[in-house]
C-alpha cells in the first residue's frame, strides 16, 4: 500500500506541474479577482455538478438547457469560457488517469461493461 501511496503523491504532483493545471490556477485567479462573477461561476459549477450527477435522467436534457439560459449572460465572458476550459481539460486528464487505472486491472466487470462509459 506504501509503493501506491507514493505513486499517487508522484501523480498528483505530475498534475499540479502540468501546463494544463498552471493555466487552471492562472485563470481561477482572473476569476477570483471579481468576486461577483466568482459567486456567479461557483453557483453554476455547483447546479451543473447536481444535474450531471443526479438521479433523474429524465429530465436531464431540460435541465442542462435551463442551466445554461439562467447563465448564457455569465458563459458570454471570455474569462469565464477560459475558466470553464482550462476546468474540463484537467477533469479529462483526471478522468484518463482513473480510466487507465480502471482499465489496468481486472476487475471482472465484463458483464456489466456494456453500461460503463468511457472515452
């Protein structure tokens, strides 16, 4: 457990020395130095996360469209939109990271793979 524990501190550092990462913490700090548009983006980060990890499926697709016309004002602000794709880029590699991990060691999951989604 010692040996995965370090790896993970490596992998972490890795991430935070990346240029992706940089680029986040520089933006973030763009954003923060408005504290209104802070709030507002937190508020929208916040609803956004709910709906994409909720439970009703169902009404998703409206959700998302509402979400996005309550902040389509917000979204226009080319910090914001800077802030939102540095913000995707580094849950991509995270989201690789874990996929390779996942994917690296059998887990027996072969018969409910069909339902797991990967990129």
């Amino acid at each position: 457990m010692d040996e995965i524990k370090e790896y993970t501190v490596q992998l972490s550092a890795a991430l935070r020395g990346s240029e992706a990462y940089k680029a986040f913490r520089e933006v973030s700090r763009k954003v923060s130095e408005e504290p209104q548009l802070r709030q507002r983006l937190d508020e929208f980060r916040k609803k956004n996360y709910l709906l994409q990890n909720g439970s009703n499926a169902y009404d998703l697709f409206d959700d998302v469209q509402n979400l996005e016309r309550e902040y389509e004002d917000m979204r226009k602000n080319p910090v914001i939109q800077e802030y939102l794709a540095a913000e995707l880029q580094i849950c991509r590699i995270i989201q690789r990271c874990a996929d390779e991990i996942l994917t690296s060691v059998d887990m027996e999951i072969e018969n409910f793979a069909d339902i797991i989604e990967t990129d």
